[in-house]
C-alpha cells in the first residue's frame, strides 16, 4: 500500500501546504511563559512545524524563548503558520490558545 493511500483526507488536504490563519492574542497578560510554554507544547511529537509571524519577524513556535521574543501583548495580531502532516490540527490548538482570555 502507497503510504498517501494510508493517510486520511485530512493528512492529504494539509501535506506539503502551509496553512496560515491570523488570530488577536487575547490573554489579559499577553503571550507570557506559561503561554509560550503551552505553544510549545502543541509542537511537541508532532510532524509539523508551526511559527508565529508577527510585522516582519517570524519564529519557530516550538521555542518558548522565540515566542516570548515577539513581545505579544494583549491584542497584538499575529500570523500562525503551520507546515506538515499535522499542521490543521496543530494550527487550530495555537490559534486557541493565543485567542484565550485565561491562561492555559
């Protein structure tokens, strides 16, 4: 069996694309370790790799330190981009996360 044979709509639809969603930061704290420490979890054991795109500077979300390097604040806009055989589901868990009001 070819593996794109094995692999479900979902991992079709995603591989060898990059999904990309915009989203607002929305915790009262901003993007602070313990949120950057959530995003980086999303990444972790996954096939994907997402970044955070924020003006001009884009950075791996799997590095608590990049992440918190963007300075996120509340209300910031941020771009999400996620590459890989997980990349839907991963770039939903990031956006949810960013877009909480409560720490995760």
């Amino acid at each position: 069996m070819s593996p794109a044979a094995e692999q479900g709509p979902e991992d079709l639809r995603s591989e060898g694309k990059v999904l990309e969603r915009e989203c607002v930061v929305c915790n009262a704290k901003g993007v602070h370790g313990r949120v950057a420490a959530a995003l980086a979890r999303v990444v972790l054991d996954r096939e994907v790799a997402v970044h955070l795109v924020r003006d001009r500077e884009e950075v791996d979300c799997g590095s608590i330190l990049d992440v918190l390097s963007l300075a996120l604040v509340t209300g910031t806009r941020v771009t999400v981009r996620a590459e890989g055989k997980d990349a839907a589901s991963a770039l939903e868990e990031v956006v949810k996360i960013l877009e909480q009001e409560e720490d995760p």
